[in-house]
C-alpha cells in the first residue's frame, strides 16, 4: 500500500469573532479568524482593534436660564451633549444683556412699563397757561416741577416774568440739593419765621455761605433779585469755581465786584449770557422764568 500525500489545509475567508463594538470613547475589538475550508481547523487568530468612534455633537441647548430684567443681565448654560451617548461635550455661560427701561415708544412716560421705576427725564406736563411750549424757559419750568424745585403761582400759572425774590431762590437751591436739614437752628432774622417755606432754606444757605442776610438781624425774604446776585448764589452753591478763561467782555462787570467771578463762570459753563455782546446788566431784576432756567443749565444738563 501507497501513501497518499496530505493535500495541505485550504484556507476559506476570514471571519470575526468575539466582536466588541466601539462606543464614543472606549475602542471595540474582535477576531479575525482563518479556517481550513475543508476540515474546519483554525489556521489563525489574530486580535483587531475597532477604533472609538469619537462624540458627534448634538446641537447646543439653554439649561439653568436666568430672565434678564431692566437693569440686570441674565444667564444661561450653552450646553452641547454627545447625540450618540449623551455624554456632556461643553457647557459654557452666556450673559443675556439687561432689557433696559421701557418708558413707552416715545422715552417719555413718567414710569417704566416693566418695572415701574421711574424715568429720570420724565417731563410732567406744564399746563401752566402763561408758559408756552416754545418759550426759552418751558423745558425749565417743566424739569424744575417734576424735580418739585418749584411749583406754579397757581395752579395755571408760573408767572415767568415776575422777578424772583430772596426766598424764593435759597428754597429753589436748597430743594434742587435735596432740601438737606439746617446743621443749626439758630435763626439770627427777625423777618424769617418758623413756618415759612424758606425756613429751612434760609438757614441752609447761610450756613453753606451760599447768601447772607441783608443785615445782621434781616434777611429780606421778599426782596427781588438782581441777576448778578442770582450767578452769584449759583456760582457759591458749586464751591466757588475759578473761570477757567480770564477774559471779560462785559463793560459792567468790573474785576472788583462781587459777582465778577460768578458771571464769568456762568457765561463759561453756559447758565447764561450777556444782555448783549458787552453788557451782562448784573443790577437787571431776575425773573422767576429766567432762576430755574439757570438752575436747569446748571444742574439737568
């Protein structure tokens, strides 16, 4: 008897075993592996990787949201997960900008829509019949109302033109300051008592060296003021600023009088000007018209 030599194995197509599927972070495997296509026996096996298949984002979404209000920004978590395993990709803070006050379409009404604060510039409206929309003073009149610096003469007039007298501008001072507590309640004016409104005023302004009395003992409360008395009340309520410009075109306003400084501040920062180009006519009766424009200047702008 022959024999019949072995024909050798015959390897068929690979195959995977054992296969572990690849997640976002973590590799797969499997074995890849070769049989004898006609007995059946395992030729070789051989370990391969399945590579991670790495997050694919989802799109990006609010969480822990905070409303932004009128005067504060709100928050929120932009957050992207992964759309396969919904592991957490980022997670970044996002300011949303503060809404801002809503004083109705126009900027004007007296309080925000929103919240209710109110408007700083809100202008009431000036129903006082002797002062018109397009008088110098209307914007005045109307910021010195809502301020409560001053009211009308009566409920329907402001009496612009009426001169305005010495207790008259230290109570529109002291109430455009705040209307501060006198820091003494000595009172040294026989003609200032107790329960007039320029009490307090009075006091105040004497204290701060803004005005004194006419004489030791008087204060003159009805007086009418001149306007180099009223630049002058001005200029000491603002601590007495040098003019930064020493040029004077003013032929009635001399380097020695004692509103010298305070007219020339005035004209520089824009209170008020001359009469003409060289007069300012500081014995000229100020007007109760032309007192809360010069406080409106001053302070509102």
């Amino acid at each position: 008897m022959r024999d019949i030599d072995a024909l050798g194995h015959s390897p068929a197509e690979t195959v995977r075993e054992n296969e572990k599927t690849a997640t976002c972070t973590v590799d797969g495997s499997y074995d890849e592996v070769t049989y004898c296509s006609v007995c059946g026996t395992e030729l070789s096996r051989e370990a391969k990787v399945i590579p991670a298949t790495g997050h694919v984002p989802a799109t990006a979404v609010r969480e822990n949201e905070k409303a932004a209000n009128c005067t504060e920004n709100g928050s929120y978590d932009e957050v992207v997960y992964c759309s396969v395993c919904g592991a957490e990709l980022s997670r970044e803070t996002k300011s949303i900008p503060a809404t801002g006050h809503t004083f109705g379409a126009d900027g004007k009404a007296e309080k925000c829509s929103v919240c209710g604060a109110k408007n700083p510039d809100y202008k009431p409206p000036v129903n006082f019949k002797d002062v018109k929309p397009g008088a110098y003073y209307a914007d005045a009149v109307a910021w010195a109302v809502a301020k409560g610096v001053t009211t009308g003469t009566s409920a329907t007039t402001f009496s612009p033109d009426e001169g305005c007298t010495r207790g008259q501008v230290v109570t529109f001072l002291w109430r455009a300051a705040g209307s501060p507590e006198p820091v003494g309640a000595k009172n040294p004016f026989r003609d200032v008592k107790s329960d007039a409104y320029y009490y307090k005023a009075v006091l105040w302004a004497v204290e701060n060296g803004i005005t004194s009395g006419t004489s030791a003992t008087t204060f003159s409360p009805e007086d009418v003021c001149t306007r180099g008395q009223i630049v002058t009340f001005l200029w000491r309520a603002n601590g007495k600023p040098s003019p930064s410009k020493t040029g004077n075109p003013f032929k009635d306003v001399k380097s020695g009088d004692y509103f010298y400084d305070a007219v020339l501040w005035a004209v520089e920062k824009g209170i008020t000007l001359g009469t003409d180009a060289t007069h300012f006519s500081p014995s000229d009766t100020c007007t109760r018209g032309q007192v809360v424009t010069f406080l409106y200047r001053d302070m509102a702008q």
